[in-house]
C-alpha cells in the first residue's frame, strides 16, 4: 500500500466488510496468512496470530504468520 493511502482506514474498512460477507455466506472462521509488516493491522483488527508458516511460491519460500479471526454472526433485524 502506498504511505499516502495509509491510515486512512481503507484497510479496516476492506476487512469488515469481508467479515459482514462472510458471515452472510454461513462462514464464521476466517484464515490468512501475513507478512511480518502486516502481523500488527490484522491483530488491532481483531485477528489471532497462530503459527509460522512457509509458503513456496514458484519456488521461493516466504515466511509468513497463519492468522485466524471467529466472524459474529450477525443477528437480522425484522
């Protein structure tokens, strides 16, 4: 992302709503996997820091933290 577009709570609001989607779709546990850079946004944002992983991409391996979020399920209003 580019530092004139941070903190602006694109990020935040992008993550949302995934999460209102998620659970509109019956999805109610998220997973990802971040880099270093990212680890402190996805947790101030609610998710859970796991473990470490390695992922191999066209042969390079990335080391990366598997991350996890439970979604509310929302209740709908009549």
């Amino acid at each position: 992302m580019s530092p004139n577009s941070r903190s602006q709570g694109i990020g935040r609001s992008l993550l949302a709503h995934l999460e209102r989607f998620a659970a509109t779709q019956g999805i109610f546990v998220l997973h990802l996997t971040s880099t270093d850079s990212a680890v402190g946004f996805y947790l101030q944002n609610g998710w859970r820091a796991e473990r470490k992983v390695i992922l191999n991409i066209l042969g390079v391996n990335f080391e990366e933290t598997y991350m996890v979020k439970r979604v509310k399920r929302r209740v709908e209003s009549k």
